[in-house]
C-alpha cells in the first residue's frame, strides 16, 4: 500500500534531493506515491502548505518558525525535520552597478564589508545627484536572503529601510528583472546567480557564505498535526534510511561524532546536547509508536 503526498517545490538547486527521490524511485521504495508540484513563489508554497493542500514542501527556512508563531501570517504549527540547503544563496549585481561599485572599492573586491562600504558611497552619490535609490530584489520577506542583504548593507553603512528599496521577487523572475532594469541587484538561491552571468546581465558579487558562515536556506516542512512517526528517516540520527541495519555503513550519528572525537577532530557538536536529542527522539518514538 502506497502513501499519496503532494510536496511543493520551487525551481531551485536545493530541490534537488526532493526531485531526486522521487524521479529514481527511492521514495516509491518506502511506500510513497508522491506528485511534486512545482511553484513559482514562497507565498504559495507557504499557504498551500498551511491550508493543507501540500502534505509537505521546500520552504524557506524561517517561515517554518514564522508560521509556527503566527508572525506577519496566520499561524500554523509547522515542523522542518530536516534542513535541504546551507549557504546556497549569492548576490549578484547588474553590470552598471558593479561598474559603480568597483570605482568606490577600497580594498580587496571580495570582501564583504569593502563592497559594503563602496555601497554607500555609491548611495551617497546618487543621493546628491538626485537619482533613484537603488532597488535590490529578494525573494520574501522572512527569507535568509533578506537578512543577508540587510546585514550586508548595514555593515557598510547602508539604511535598507532609508537608503534603497527592497522588493519581493519570485526566484524564477529574478534574472529576467535585473536583465529589464527593473531591480539592481537581488539575493537568490542557486541556479539563479549563475543563469545571470551565463547571460551576461548580472555580476555574482559575493556568494553569501562570505557573510553568514552558517545558513540555512531551505527546508523539508510538513504540518506539525501530520507528523507522527519519528525515525532515522526523520530526525537524522541513526544513518541514511535507505541503508539496513546489516550494513555497516548505517552508523548512528553519535557514534561518528564520539570516534572523531577520540581522534582529536573538532566537529563544533556537543555531545551531551547530541544524547539529549537522541534521548528525546527515543521518548517521541515511544509516545507515538505505542499503543
């Protein structure tokens, strides 16, 4: 017997893993009927996920915990059990701007706070002169690529709120605004950035690891209420769900951390925090496996 799911998507490089299971068959292999459907906007995977329409879906990040406190929509308890992208977003500029930019670079081009800066000298200059502020797309209001921009900005001096405009922008309609004019610059996700360069209307500035070290983009999001089964698959602890438990290779994640550990390799996770998810996702099993 089969699950039927639909999971809503957009036409984004961290999809992948979701277009991948599905075209090769690995969902079908653990009873799963799913239909993908693809989406041009956040706003629409947000609400089609909250009324119920998708039973699961690529989503931003922070809307997850957006949506689960009720912030600037209705609230909907969402769960993201596991993350399907970090670090994959860039800004990328039109040939002008980066041209401008350039001229007010102090410093090495690829680091942030310089073009930053040479940001605001170039609003100051449109300022006095009296151009048109600056309009920068992205792609929703509760986005990384939101933050990232205002972050940037503001490091070199830049109001985001005073000094240029931000604008919501679907990704599919990034590259084709910034080829028009319509935007100067934008913030998107992978392939966006690089289908600008390849048609020579846009210049990658800075991939946005440069800026956040560690950010998540997207997640794999469901409704909270539709979430009743906590596994491997699930939490991420335990190996890969496709392994069995006769093959070797399916090694608790704990384990991996406590060895590298031992051998003096520095991982960032702590393990008493590790054990207490592991702990705390054996009591979730048990409170919804049970009778």
């Amino acid at each position: 017997m089969t699950t039927p799911l639909h999971v809503g998507f957009i036409p984004l490089i961290d999809a992948a893993a979701l277009i991948v299971a599905v075209d090769k068959g690995f969902a079908a292999e653990q009873g799963l009927d799913v239909t993908l459907v693809r989406e041009v906007s956040w706003s629409n995977v947000r609400d089609k996920l909250n009324i119920g329409l998708f039973d699961a879906a690529h989503l931003l990040a922070p809307v997850a915990i957006a949506s689960s406190l009720g912030l600037g929509h209705v609230k909907v308890p969402i769960v993201a059990p596991f993350n399907l992208g970090i670090n994959g977003n860039a800004i990328t500029v039109s040939p002008t701007l980066h041209a401008a930019l350039m001229a007010e670079i102090e410093g090495d081009a690829f680091d942030p706070m310089a073009t930053a800066r040479a940001l605001a000298r170039v609003v100051a200059r449109r300022r006095k002169s009296g151009a048109e502020p600056l309009t920068f797309g992205m792609t929703f209001p509760v986005s990384t690529h939101n933050y990232q921009l205002r972050f940037w900005m503001a490091a070199g001096g830049v109001d985001p709120d005073e000094d240029v405009h931000l604008v919501v922008l679907p990704p599919p309609y990034m590259v084709d605004s910034l080829a028009n004019g319509h935007v100067d610059a934008f913030c998107v996700g992978a392939p966006w950035n690089s289908i600008a360069v390849d048609r020579g209307v846009g210049h990658i500035l800075h991939f946005v690891s440069d800026i956040f070290v560690h950010a998540a983009e997207k997640v794999l999001a469901g409704y909270q209420a539709g979430c009743r089964r906590f596994d491997s698959a699930l939490t991420g602890l335990g190996g890969c769900p496709f392994a069995g438990d006769d093959l070797v290779g399916n090694i608790a994640t704990e384990t991996v951390v406590g060895a590298l550990a031992e051998r003096g390799v520095e991982t960032g996770i702590e393990p008493w925090a590790l054990l207490s998810a592991v702990e705390a996702t054996k009591a979730l099993r048990k409170q919804f496996t049970e009778p």
